[in-house]
C-alpha cells in the first residue's frame, strides 16, 4: 500500500517525484541565469541564442508527445522517467568540454530530449496518485519543489561566481553532481497501480512518432476549447533569457542578475502551493486567468525598468504568475481529459506548447535585434491580456 505524508494527498511516489524536480532543478538552473552570458561570451548572437532556445524546446516538446501517448500504450511510466532524468544530467558537462555551436546545439539537444522523454509521464504518474479534488495541491506541490530547486541552483551559481568570476565552464561541470542525485533517486519511484489497470484495457501497438496528433480527434471538446488559448499564450511568451538580458542591458551586473533570478525563483517556489489549494477551491479557470493577468502586467511594466528595485518588483509579480498557471494548466488539463490517456494529453499540450515557444523565441530575437527589446514585452503582454479575456469567457464547466 502506498505510503501517505502528514498532508495525505502526498503519496510517497508524490514526495519522490518532487525531490526529483527539486535536484534536477538545482542543476538547470545553477546554469541557465548564466547561459545567455556564457553563450554571447564564445560568440553566440542574441538572435543565435533565441534560435538555440527555441529549438531546444521544440525538441523537448515534440518528444513529449510522442512518448507521452507511448507511456499510455505500454502501460508505464517509471522507464520515461529514470532515462529522461539521466539524458539531462549526463548533458551538463557536455557543454563545457567543447565550445562549437555544433557541440552546444547536440549538448542542448540531449538534454531537451531528456526533458521530453520524462515530463508527460511524469505528470501522467502525479495525475494518476491524485484526485480530481486535489489536483491542484499535488500539481502546486511539486511545482514549489521544483522551483525550491531553481532558487538553490543559482543561488550555488552565485557563490561560485562570487568566488571565481568568469569561470562558468566548471559550473557545468560542478551542475552534474546534483543531477547525478536525481537520477539516483529515480529507483525508488513505482509504477501507480491506475497505470498498470490502463495497461490491461489499452492493449495497442506502439505509435510512431507523430501518431499523438490523433489525439485531437478524440480529445474531450472542453480540452479543444481551452488549449488553443495556452497555446495562443504560449506563442507569445518568449523564453526567460530575454528578461535576463533585459537584466544586462539595464547595467545590472552578473551577481545582481543571478541575485534577481533567485528571488524570482523562492517567490514562486513559496507561491506555488498555495495557488494549487486556492485553485482546488476557487477553480483552475479563476487561478489561471489571474495569473496570465500578473503576466500581462509584469510584461508591459518591464521595458521602464532601470534600477534593481524595479526589477525586483516585477520579478515578484512575474513569480506569481508563474506559480498560478504552471503546474495550474497541467492539473486543469489532467481533469479534462480519460485518465488513460493523461500522458497523451499532456504531451499533446506540451509538444505545440514547445514548438509556439520555438517560434516566440525567434520572434523576440529578431524584434529584440530589429526593433527594440521594449517592443518584445509590450507584444507578450499584450496578448496576455487578451488571453486573460478569453479564459474569463469559458463556460464555467471547463
């Protein structure tokens, strides 16, 4: 029988999971404040930098959903998620051993694929060690302790600067050891026995690559109605990096950078379980829709930021947003959709969500190079906004 923890929702396979997160975190982001400086300092432009990240996602999200309808026909999702794990740590010190934006690219690759590998699965298991009614707190817990790993990482990355300022090859060296946990820990997760009952009543032969695409045919009308709105989002919402260099651009140094990023990050971790209860008691529409409206905000607010308190001030709204609608969006869609087929669903979301984000990625670096960098939040905010509209105006079933 599982093992419950003092809030009983939390299964033990729940509380692994998330400590999972927490150190596979500690590793990405030990790196990825850094990223941007480390790639413009061996010859990467913003543009080539949008590009990378771009790609990078769409790699992840396209895996996601090829092996997120594969772990629903097989019946499993433990082996996703013990090999998507170790891609990604195993990719870290990749990246320091040669500098060649062929190398970078593969490097990047690897650990996006490792990414698309595991995460439909695993949302899958959380999915399935939880109730309808708990949705929200099972999803708002792991993202809290996934972020706590976000905040820890650069936190380490901080120090390390600190202490050798310039040297961020022996961060991706040093960022394996955390991930190296993670893998570790990987064992003691097993399978739910939801999964191994949709193993018995899913007896199918394996899809090809593209075969989730289906699932749109046959996906409940409350999923087709909501996911064009993320996804609407999601297209306009560019990667991180470019409110790190927005950071840089302002004149703030690297350790101010950091600095701000971790705030970002223990702001989220501290909000995101509370915004998972209030979404199981309020509702995932209300929850959601308030934290596109933090996005809308933070986002046309940014391009008058000059000072660190500034910055600060917008991080802050940014971190709630993210704490609202992040694990918010992939509990939502879980209680829309068979419980069979939650790693397909997930992976569908999360394979358009990635290739939006490829393309909102390389529209901001050709805005941020071609217009001005005001002109990329003024956009994503904007259309947040009009998201933020359209979410209100669902039927209040969904």
């Amino acid at each position: 029988m599982e093992k419950h923890f003092p809030m009983r929702y939390l299964t033990r396979t729940i509380v692994a999971v998330s400590a999972i997160s927490l150190f596979t975190d500690v590793a990405s982001e030990m790196l990825y404040p850094i990223m941007p400086i480390y790639l413009k300092s061996i010859g990467f432009s913003v543009l080539l930098i949008g590009i990378l990240e771009g790609i990078a996602e769409a790699t992840a999200g396209l895996s996601k959903g090829y092996f997120g309808q594969l772990s629903d026909r097989i019946g499993k999702r433990v082996p996703f998620v013990k090999w998507g794990y170790a891609m990604s740590a195993i990719s870290k010190p990749m990246m320091a051993v040669l500098t060649a934006p062929l190398w970078i690219f593969g490097a990047r690759f690897m650990d996006r694929l490792g990414k698309g590998v595991r995460t439909a699965s695993r949302d899958a298991l959380l999915s399935d060690e939880s109730s309808p009614e708990n949705k929200g707190k099972v999803f708002g817990f792991h993202r809290a302790m996934d972020t706590l790993g976000a905040a820890i990482g650069p936190f380490m990355a901080l120090i390390f600067l600190a202490l050798y300022p310039g040297n961020y090859r022996m961060l991706f060296i040093i960022a394996f050891i955390p991930g190296a946990i993670a893998v570790a820990l990987t064992f003691l997760v097993k399978e739910s026995k939801h999964t191994e009952k949709a193993k018995k009543e899913q007896a199918q032969k394996r899809p090809n690559f593209f075969s989730f695409l289906s699932y749109w045919k046959v996906a409940p009308k409350s999923f087709k109605t909501l996911v064009p709105i993320l996804l609407l989002f999601t297209l306009f919402n560019s990667s991180d990096v470019f409110l790190l260099l927005k950071i840089k651009e302002a004149g703030l140094s690297d350790l101010y950078m950091v600095g701000i990023y971790i705030f970002y990050n223990l702001i989220y971790a501290l909000a995101a379980w509370p915004m998972g209860m209030l979404a199981d008691k309020l509702g995932m529409k209300r929850v959601l829709a308030f934290g596109l409206l933090l996005f809308g905000g933070a986002y046309l607010a940014m391009p008058a930021a000059s000072t660190l308190l500034h910055f600060g001030l917008i991080f802050t709204i940014y971190a709630l947003y993210a704490a609202s609608t992040e694990g918010i969006s992939k509990a939502w869609i879980t209680n829309i959709s068979d419980r069979k087929d939650s790693a397909t669903a997930i992976g569908f979301f999360t394979a358009f969500s990635s290739i939006a984000t490829l393309f909102a990625s390389i529209i901001a670096g050709v805005i941020w190079e071609t217009v001005s960098p005001a002109a990329v939040f003024m956009l994503s905010g904007s259309v947040a906004l009009v998201c933020v509209g359209m979410i209100v105006l669902l039927k209040k079933r969904l």
